[in-house]
C-alpha cells in the first residue's frame, strides 16, 4: 500500500469536491417523481402552479430599483451660511 503525499492528497479531494458540487443547482426540466404530485395550491389560488411557475421569482423577491440618481439629481442652491472660518 502506498502512501499519498499532502499535495495528492489535497488535489484528491478538492477533484472530488467539484465533481460532488458539479450537479448541484441543475433546475432544468424538473418533474414531480413518478406516482406523486405537485404540492396542493396555495391558500386562495384557483389552480395548482405550474414548475416553471415556481421557480419563476416575483417582483418582491427580487425587486427592480425605482429610483434612477442621475435622472432624479438637480443643481444644489447656494448655502449662504457656508463662510469660509475667520482668521
């Protein structure tokens, strides 16, 4: 039996840590498993939502800025308290 040195052995692992983390995330076609169904329709909802319907993010969880700085800024007045101190 032979022993890896640290740097094998660290290369091992980190190979396999990016194989493990290399399926996660995939959300493309997802599909009830076979013989079950969709979770039940929300409280008030005439139909069940679709996959694609929940996976799609509503505006409050992801919201879009409403205010826009350079369309909203303006010359400033002139302040006539600003005075330079006295000597």
């Amino acid at each position: 039996m032979t022993r890896l040195t640290l740097t094998a052995r660290l290369t091992l692992a980190l190979s396999l840590a990016g194989l493990t983390l290399s399926g996660c995330g995939a959300a493309d076609g997802l599909e009830p498993q076979p013989g079950k169904s969709l979770p039940v329709a929300p409280y008030g909802a005439k139909t069940t939502p679709t996959p694609a319907a929940l996976l799609t993010p509503t505006t409050q969880q992801r919201p879009e800025r409403s205010d826009e700085l350079l369309t909203n800024s303006r010359e400033r007045r002139s302040d006539e308290f600003n005075l330079p101190p006295p000597n």
